[in-house]
C-alpha cells in the first residue's frame, strides 16, 4: 500500500499492534496522523488519559501527529447504558461490535475526513479486499489474533477507507518490529476483553446504572428443584461454571436467565449445547442472490471460538434459523452470530434465542 504523499489516520490505543501499524504505514510513504479516543475515565484498559498519553510518546517517536478525541458522554450514552441495560434484561451483549463500527470507524472517521485522509487504519489483525464492487472481510493470518469476528457490521463507506496493516502479519512478529524500532510502548496491555470493564467484572458498573438488579433469586436446575440463591442474575451469562455458590457434587453451567423471575437456571455440561437457535438483525457484509432464503456457511458465536458448519434459513418477522452440523457450546442470547464463507465474513446478526431439540445434545460430549 505505498501511497508517497497520501494523509491516513490511525486509531491509536498506545497498545503495541496500532503503534506498530503506524509504524507500517510511516515507513511506507504515508503521511500518518494518529488518533486516540478518550471514551471512558474510570479503570479502561485502552481508552483512558494514560493510554492517550502513551500514544502521544509513541507518535512523537515515529515523527507523526497526534490528536485525541473526547467522546466520553457519547460513548456513555450509545455504549455503556445499552450494555448495562441488556445485561440487566439478562442478555450479553457484545459492545466491542458497535464501538468499531460507531467510533473507530464512525467518529473518527468522520473528524480524519475532515482532516483531508484518504483512508483510516487501525492495529485489528484482518485482511481486507474488493470483489465483485465490494469490499469484504477476511480472516487475519495469525488465527490465534484474528479479529474479523468484532467487525462484521462496518459498511461500504466505511470499508472503502479502511486499511489493516497487519493483517498479514503474526504477533510475534508485531513484537518484534516494536522492539527493533524501540517504540515506547511500556505500560501497555492487552485488551483481550471489554476495555471498560475492570478486575471486578461488570456487576459494579452495571449496578450502578440499574441498582435494582441487585436482589436475591432462585439458583435451580432444570426441573425447577432450588439448589441455592444469587444476588442478581446480571452477574451471570450462559455457559458459566464459577461463582455459582451451589454444592451439587457435579459440575454445574448456567442454562439459562429468566429476568421475570430474577433465576438462574443450571444444568450440567452437555445440557447447554444447542444446534438450532435464532438470529435477529442481521447484516450483510456480502449479501447472497436476491431470493436466497437458505445459505450453507460457517459460523462463530463467540470470539475465539472455533466456527461450525451450518445452515441459515430466514423466517418470518426479520429472523434468521440456524441449524448447525455440531452442537454449540453456551449459545448465548445478546453476542453475535457471524458467518464465514471459507476465511470471508459474509455477516452477521445477534443471537436471539436458542431452540431445545432433541439434536441439541448429540455429540455434545
């Protein structure tokens, strides 16, 4: 992508991927702007001052600009009260998703625009290419890094201006290159989970937004037999095994949440794979033909997870069916749904919820 004289953005978190992708770019002839949101003040792990100063350092190393961006109460108002809300209706949403495609690739698009860049690049491990007059998404190289699961949803527009110079690239590599150019990048960590969350997890953050979640329930299994109480079932999410405070001398995982009854329902392991669930909301990165009801695909529920055949069916009032080939461990209503056509994002929609079929548990062992 050498482009001599051409202005690109990058959003920069002072994390080392993002630094070392404005590096890439620096060394190819770019002129590099760096940018850095300031979206949350207490306890972020990539958003806070610090990370903003660290990116300043970094972009004053590399001999490029520097400029934040404060988007605290908008980010308040679109991000954290709709992740506290759904968590206290007893879904778990996946705010990662609408930060990249409101924020990274929204605001900051919008204000690099205005800044006269071509386009705006980021450190997210995922390839990206134009087929057919579209732009698509593919897996990053390093599988163990790819990211494309988290940017299912950008559009065209967006897309167009895109540029991810690293995904090609493996981890260690990224490392290296840090080192070798000695980036000051001390201080920095991983963001492998949501950056506004701290060591207590979200119950603290989501009480203070809805402090009546926090009441005592029923913890039960299957058959509705009371095995123990709980203090909100917002400190709770499907698939869970730990912090459960119940004695049943086997492994236990929470099935279910039911918000009307404030229970968390319990099961053992095999009992929470599911085959057949639903989808709402569902965007098309690639769209199938027009008339295409039924698709053949891969798809992934959760970050990291490994991703299983299935087959996607729409149905009535904006849902979509899926069937998978093997049973899916802890499916869980609120995340996302993304299908891959090979290593291609086709889309993505939101898990609405789960259907028990007898299927559900085959294999599931």
């Amino acid at each position: 992508m050498k482009q001599n004289g051409k202005r690109i953005a990058v959003g920069m978190s002072g994390g080392v991927d993002s630094s070392v992708a404005a590096l890439l770019l620096r060394e190819e002839g770019w002129e590099v702007i760096g940018f850095s949101l300031h979206m949350f003040k207490e306890g972020s792990r990539c958003c806070s001052i610090e990370d903003v100063n660290r990116a300043r350092r970094i972009c004053d190393h590399i001999g490029t600009r520097h400029y934040t961006l404060n988007v605290v109460d908008r980010f308040m108002d679109e991000v954290i009260e709709p992740f506290t809300r759904a968590y206290a209706e007893g879904r778990t949403p996946n705010p990662c998703i609408y930060c990249n495609r409101q924020f990274k690739f929204g605001v900051l698009l919008e204000r690099a625009l205005e800044l006269d860049c071509s386009h705006i690049a980021t450190g997210h491990y995922v390839r990206i290419e134009s087929r057919d007059g579209r732009f698509v998404l593919r897996e990053g190289i390093d599988s163990s890094k790819d990211q494309s699961y988290f940017l299912h949803r950008l559009t065209q527009e967006q897309l167009s201006r895109a540029a991810f110079p690293l995904g090609s690239w493996k981890k260690p590599d990224v490392r290296r290159v840090a080192a070798e150019r000695e980036l000051p990048i001390e201080g920095a960590r991983e963001t492998a989970d949501l950056c506004f969350i701290t060591d207590a997890g979200p119950a603290p953050l989501i009480e203070r937004f809805h402090p009546d979640v926090r009441r005592e329930g029923e913890i039960t299994d299957t058959e509705g037999r009371t095995l123990g109480t709980h203090q909100g079932i917002h400190q709770f999410t499907i698939g869970q095994r730990g912090g459960l405070g119940i004695a049943t001398g086997e492994r236990m995982y929470v099935k279910s949440l039911d918000p009307a009854a404030n229970r968390v329902v319990v099961a053992r392991r095999e009992s929470i794979y599911a085959r057949s669930f639903l989808i709402e909301d569902l965007y098309w990165m690639a769209p199938p033909a027009d008339g295409t009801i039924s698709i053949t695909c891969r798809i992934r529920t959760r970050y990291r997870q490994k991703p299983v055949d299935a087959e996607v069916t729409q149905k009535e009032n904006g849902l979509w069916h899926v069937e998978t080939l093997t049973p899916v461990f802890a499916v869980t209503p609120g995340q996302a749904a993304v299908l891959y056509d090979g290593d291609t994002i086709l889309g993505g929609g939101w898990i609405h919820s789960t259907i028990e079929t007898r299927a559900n548990m085959d294999d599931s062992r």
